[in-house]
C-alpha cells in the first residue's frame, strides 16, 4: 500500500484507494475508485458493489492508495447473472431517456440501451432484494411522446399487471415529460392493485453522480413493502444519495431543468420516503406518509381507454390575443386548459370569446402551480365562471390536460366532460382551502 | 377590567383585551382588539398602531377583557394627517390590485380606493419612516394590464424619477402579474439611480391577516437604507409578519396562489430582506445580500422607449401540433419564447416548423421554472439550436416574454434582437451552470 497526502482530486482520478474520513461522531473507512468530480470539494468515489459515494475533502483523514485492481462494468458484465426465482417478482419496463444508458468506465463513452442483465451488473442490489425481469418496450426521448404513446404503454403495463406475476412494475421514462406520462397512467391505470412506478434520471450515466441507481433501488424497495397500488413517480429528494420520494402521479412535477431532486409533489405530501443505508441495502427503510393511507385499494382496473388529443393547454400572459380561441375552436379543439394568473384569472377582454365557443369546454388552472383556482374572490373569476369557466382547483394543468384527454376519449357530451373533469379519479384535485 | 377563561376565539371577536403569552424565553404582554381568524388556534390581535398580530392561543397564559375603547378607522379618518416634511420623500404610485383596497372594521366591508390620507391613517408608522405622497395612477386588476399599461407607467414613473424628488417609488399592483409588471419597468426604468418598488397584497385587506401593511412597511424601510437604484419587488418572505424580501424585479415570480410568501426569487437570491421590530418599527432592521452588492450604480436612466407586443409565449406540452408555428406567423409575431421541457425540448416534429420560419425568431426557457436551458447536452437540444432556436440560460420564460417586447420595440433586425436578448440588461440572465 502507497500512502499519499490530499491534494487535487485530479491526480487521484482512477485510483482504488481506502479512505478513512469523519463521520458524524466517528471515524469511518470506504474502499473504492476515485472518479472525476465536478467540484474539488468532493471526492467521488466508484465503490466495489457499483454505487458512487461523495466524501467532502474536509472530512477525510486519511487517503491511501491499495493495489487491489476494481473489477470494471466489462469483467463484471462477463459474470453470469444468477437470479433467485424465490423473490417476489418486479419488472423493469424501459421506455427511454436518461436512466436506459450506462457508462463504459474503461472508455468513459455511454451507451444508450440496456438490458436486463447488463442492469443486473450495474445495479446487482436489485438481485439481492427481487427477481428482476427486464422489458424493452421503446427508446424514447422523453419529449417526443404522445397520448398515442401513452395508450400503447398503458395497453402493454396492462398485460403486464393481468399476469399476476409482478409484484410491482417499474416504467423508465426520461424526466423531460415523466409527470404528464405518469399523469396519464395514473388515469388509464386507475385501480391497479399493484404499484406501477415511473422511474428517470436526472444525470446521463456517464457522470459519476447519475441517480439511476439510487431511484431504481427506491422504486424496487418501496413495490416490495407497498401493500397498495397506484401510479407513482420515484426520484431523489435531496442532494444526497440517501433518500427517494415516492409522488402520486398526478402530483409529481419537474421543477429544476437538472438537479436530483428536481421532482416535487405539488400541493399534496408524498406518499413515501424510501432512507437508504448505503452500506447495505437491505437496511434502507421505507417510510409512509398519509398519502399512502389515504390510497385506496378496493379500486378496480379495467381495460385503459382511448386517448382524444384534441386538448390545449393554453398558458395566458399579459396582452395575450383573445383570437387564440378562434384559432382553437378552429383546429377542433374540444377542450381547453387555461393556466391563469392568480386564483385563476385571465383578462377581460377573454370572456366573450369564451362565452361565445360552446363547442369547446375551458377549464381553469393556475399558473403559480402552487396553490389552486379560486374563482368567487374576484371580479374576473366571478365574470369567467358566468361564461362557463370551470375551475379545477389545485389539479396541476399538465395533469389537467392529460385528464382532458383521457375524458373526452370516454364523452364528448359537455356534461359528462364536466362531470368527469371535477371528479377525482387519483388524487389529482383536493378540496383544501389552504392559503 | 373583566378576567375570563381561554375558550373559543369566536366569543371575543371585537373586544378589547390584553393578553398575556410565552414568548421564547419569557413571558410577554400585549393589547388589542380581536379579530375574526380563520383558525381557532390563532388568536388575531389589532393593535392600536394598526398592525394585525397573530398568537397561538396554546401560548397564551391569561387574556382579560379592558374597558378601553380601541380607535376605530372611522375615528382615526377624522384626524388631520401631518407628515414631516424633512424626511426623506416616498411616492406611493397606485396602479391597483388587492392593496389598494381596504378595510371598515365597524362594518366589514372593503372600499377599493386609497387616498394619501388613508394610507398614513391605515400605517401610521409610514410617517414615522417618511415623507409619503401618494399618486393615483390606475385602479387596474392586474390580468388586464397589458404592454400599453407597461409603457404609461414607465412614462410616468420616468417623470417622477427625473423629478428628483423622490428617495424612492413604490408601485403597488395586483399581485396576479405583478412578476411581468416588474420585468417590463427593469427594463424601460434599467438605470435608475432610486429604488422602484412592486408592492402587492396577497391577502384582500377585509382579512384580519392582510400582508399589506408590511409589505408596504418593508418596501419603505429599504428605500431609506439603499445606496443605490434598480426595479424591485418587495412581499412577506414567509408566512409570519416580520420578514420581507426585497427581489430583483426580473427574478421574482408568483409561485403560489394565494400565499403570503407567494414571491420567489428564482434562480438567483434576493438583493434584501427587511426584518421588522414589531413592537418599534424604527428598529426594524434591513440585510442586504450578495445581489444587492451586484447592483450597477453606474448606470444611465434613459427615456423608456417603446414595447412591441408581437411576442407570443408559448408553452409546450406533449404531443403539440406544430401548425401553431405556422398560426404564430401568420398572427405576425415576430418573437416566439417557448418554455420547453427539460433542459429547453420541444417535440422533433417542431424543428422543421421553426426552421422554416425566417420570420420568427425562436428562443427557449424552461417550464421547469428553476434551472436553466442547456441545449448542447441531448440531440433534441443540439438540432432546435442548428434550426436556429436561442437559449436564454436561465431567464424565467414571463421575463424573456416581456423583454421581447422590449427588444423588438428598438428593432426589426434579426441579429440585433439576439445580440439585445441575450445580453442580461438587469439580472434577467445568468451564467450558472448549478446543477
């Protein structure tokens, strides 16, 4: 062994190294492979089962150099996967977007599929903890998917959960458009008795502090100790690696272009929180919120619907032309998602248009996303419901949009558009007053 | 003096009691008149100076009922208002909104105009602080306002500034697009050598918890302690009464429907925070913040030009028909911001749209709100940006829309509105790379 002081994180790139660093109360030690870092604060480090740890450079005590060689994604991929048949079954159904790369640590390039045994590899907690079956349905950025998308997976995800044979079904899903995705399956899915949980990435693997690993290993965590389905979306909490939201998935919304916890739950609390003990995974813990109690498990599934796309999510802004309407009413637009200003409000000059178009129904959201419609405060709420605004409360309006879809696909009777709209079908409009 | 129990809030509504409550460390007494509260936890004090305080009834340990009779607003109105003419002069510039209306407490109901007068009477403590002149400008609901309003108020604004007069001007507005409001004036007003200040109220003032006492108080208390110019916005930075922040007027954006602390700075931290003494407001104290030291003393005020309103914001959703493109140019605009998804994505079936409009000239956000663009990281990204599309980083999409308006007011040329656009004017752009 070659001992040697702490200096740049640079010179260090590639090494296995031990280190010894505080801990809280403690001394502790961690064994791995220094990987580049995107600041010299942080080592980063590649440990043995596959994980990456942060270890700020002001906690280490001791940084050695070890002559153990790490085994790399290429000797370990040679491995054959042995899978234990006894473990409850999850399946991982690939849709695209970051989380369905992974990084080559010998040529740092990054590859863009994935199959089952190469996440077996990567991943080979989740073998530990469930019998793993993989299902490549497409490759799809995330912002190219359509309700025609959304049908096709919920169709498949259907078949899925009529087996039996899954005790939950994970769905990775680029993040870009993951909470309109898991908007629309919490619809088409509505009732099933198993979780089926979106899971993305919010670094490319070829960094070294992706979060795939972590939000799978959450999603995984949570399907084996859930005794409730639902739709639901699994991504990192914080910063750290240490902690997984699990979002209803009519309450998931990207709110950061990049970080790790870029996903929030908007206007409800989140159903569970998975805490990890890095050093063995079987220890994590799942934690459940009143979210989770308030899921209900005598639903019933049924056969997912048709989507109709004739839906506009129509975001107002000062000065806007009242003649988008025409334009929409034009192009055959059934129903139309306004955000708002406000508690729901858009200006004056809007209302006899939309008074005018009763081929098309409007719906009102808020575009603060926090917080909810409330139309009977002011004047121009007052004036919007008069021509037949109705207000949808505190429902996200991409979640208010994909619900349009998913309703006018079962009516195009104005009533029972309505009727279904203000009707909660999975946690996407409460009745809180909260201010 | 009558002693009773702590029972329900409802049976002291109107009283005039002193309350004895655990304060930290020690115990505290207060008096004043109790309010209707929306929460039977809270007990809403009036206080004599005319500030609301709200304690929690589990800290109360004795309330007594007094003999006093508390002033009335009808009792205070009949005063004769005399301010001190060698401090230092505010202009109080009423647009309109929920500020601008106000309370009757004998009867409950709410007049939607202020006087100079009503004003000083309301917030008593404004004269302690300063010389206040008050000037009506409009009595707007802020939905209606549109550029045209932005270009008066800058006008006017412009004239008072030029007047030499002021130490600082407040604007108050409604709330609901008081964010486009503060990005149009940071740019037409981009170089005052005084603070400009967007004061809003998220609480209707016939509410016992009305902000806008503080709101106004804290915009004040800054215009007294800064050394230099810029257009701000000022509003609760919390749910409790004792903080303000002040916010860069390009940076603040309504985040919550009907919240207090409603306004965000986001993607860049507030440029001050007023922390008020509540039993003397001449305590009170402001902090600046790293913006603050950011501000340009240097700059020049100029006429404020003219806004072309041929900007269209355009929020994309899944599954979007890209003909919206060919609408957007046929309407004539000539500047189209799209809040994309993720990093700054649309669907591939735009890209030949955008290519094609030679007329149009495209720029991305995020409607992730937080974060930026970073178009060089997924091909989506590297192909909108060869079709020509431009990435504003991390400009909220409600300020690129009104700067657009801004630009395109000084010129048609295609080259000149990228190279004005992406040249940050006042904070509205920056170059993090925060992940």
């Amino acid at each position: 062994m070659f001992k040697f002081g702490i200096g740049e994180i640079m010179n260090y790139i590639g090494k296995m190294v031990e280190i010894v660093f505080r801990n809280a109360l403690k001394e502790d030690e961690i064994k791995g492979t220094i990987l580049p870092s995107s600041t010299d604060k942080t080592y980063i480090l590649k440990l043995k089962n596959g994980y990456n740890v942060g270890i700020l450079k002001e906690n280490i005590v001791i940084i050695k150099e070890t002559q153990e060689k790490m085994e790399t994604i290429e000797t370990i991929k040679e491995k054959k996967v042995s899978q234990d048949i006894n473990k409850p079954k999850v399946l991982i159904f690939s849709v695209g977007g970051t989380i369905a790369s992974k990084i080559d640590y010998n040529t740092g390039g990054v590859s863009a599929q994935f199959s089952a045994d190469d996440l077996l590899n990567l991943i080979p907690e989740l073998k530990s903890l469930a019998n793993i079956e993989a299902y490549s349905f497409s490759n799809l950025l995330s912002e190219n998917i359509t309700s025609k998308h959304w049908e096709e997976i919920a169709k498949a995800v259907y078949k899925k959960i009529k087996d039996g044979e899954y005790k939950g079904i994970i769905i990775t899903h680029g993040t870009d458009t993951l909470h309109y995705t898991s908007g629309a399956l919490s619809f088409l899915l509505n009732g099933t008795n198993i979780p089926i949980i979106l899971v993305g990435a919010q670094r490319s693997s070829d960094r070294p502090s992706s979060d795939s690993t972590y939000n799978l290993l959450g999603a995984v965590k949570f399907i084996l100790e859930s005794k409730k389905g639902g739709v639901f979306v699994s991504l990192h909490s914080g910063n750290s690696d240490n902690e997984i939201n699990i979002i209803l998935g009519t309450r998931a919304r990207k709110m950061h272009s990049s970080k790790r916890d870029a996903f929030k739950s908007i206007n409800k609390g989140i159903v569970a929180k998975v805490i990890f003990d890095l050093r063995n995974i079987k220890n994590s813990k799942v934690e459940f919120f009143e979210a989770y109690n308030e899921l209900n498990s005598e639903q019933k599934l049924t056969e997912p619907g048709k989507l109709n796309n004739k839906v506009y999510l129509l975001k107002f802004f000062p000065g806007q032309d009242p003649q988008i309407i025409s334009y929409l009413k034009k192009e055959g637009y059934k129903i139309v998602i306004i955000e708002g200003t406000g508690l729901g409000h858009v200006a004056d000059n809007f209302i006899d248009f939309i008074r005018k178009e009763k081929d098309i129904v409007f719906f009102m959201t808020v575009q603060t996303i926090y917080g909810r419609t409330n139309m009977g405060v002011y004047s121009t709420g007052i004036k919007l419901k008069d021509a037949g605004v109705i207000e949808l409360k505190d429902m996200l309006s991409e979640v208010a949009f994909v619900k349009g879809q998913h309703v006018l696909g079962k009516t195009d009777k104005k009533a029972e558009i309505i009727d279904l709209m203000t009707k909660p079908l999975f946690f996407e409009m409460g009745n809180r007053t909260e201010e």
